[in-house]
C-alpha cells in the first residue's frame, strides 16, 4: 500500500512540476495587459462607473488577479485572467454606451413633445 501511494505522490509531484515547466515556457502576456487595461480605461471614459458597475468591478477584479498571477510567474493563468478582464470591461463599454444612448433617446423625446405642445398651441392661436 506505500508503494503504490508514494507511486502516486510521484506522478503527482511530476505533473506539478511539468505543468510548472509548461508556464514558464510561455510568455508574460503583456500585449493582453495593454489591451484589458485599455479596455477598462474605454469603459471608464464612456461613464461604466455609473452606467456599468458591476462589469467595470469584475473587470478590475480579473486585473487584479491577473497581475498577481504574473506575480507569481503563472503566465497562462495570468493570460487568462487579463483575456476575462478584458472581456468584462468590454461588457461594461457596452453596457455604458447603452445607457447613454437611451439617455439620449428620452432627451430626443422630451424635446419632440415640447415641439409638438408648441405647434399645437400656435395651430389654436390661429
């Protein structure tokens, strides 16, 4: 029964450790750093912070996280997470500009009423 468990915390510590060698073959993703923080820094600027909270947190949640797997030199975990921050801080560009295009729209709105009250009141005048 040893035999066979100290078998098995071989082959274990062995995957650890090729799974190990396998992250550190692959590059720091620094080009998905640069496009997950663009990515939030869009959302930022088209207002996410109000119109999107939710998304703009989890996207910097993922950041966060990404960063601290690049930390820890765990470059696919750390491309992975960044590709998910960038993802949500997209969702939350959209769902900014969402809210501020039906902001837009109800302005329109209100501004064709009043138009319209006006016309109506000068067609009773006459």
């Amino acid at each position: 029964m040893r035999s066979s468990t100290r078998g098995w915390l071989a082959a274990t510590a062995a995957a650890a450790a090729l799974a190990g060698c396998a992250s550190q073959d692959v590059p720091p993703p620094r080009a998905e750093f640069a496009r997950a923080d663009l990515a939030i820094e869009q959302a930022v600027s088209t207002g996410a912070t109000q119109h999107a909270p939710l998304a703009l947190r989890e996207a910097r949640q993922k950041m966060e996280q990404a960063r601290q797997a690049l930390y820890e030199e765990n470059f696919l975990e750390a491309r992975r997470l960044a590709a998910e921050a960038q993802a949500s801080a997209q969702l939350a560009l959209a769902e900014s500009e969402t809210a501020r295009a039906e902001q837009l729209a109800e302005e329109n709105q209100r501004s064709l009423q009043v138009l319209r009250d006006e016309l109506e009141r000068q067609e009773v005048r006459q």
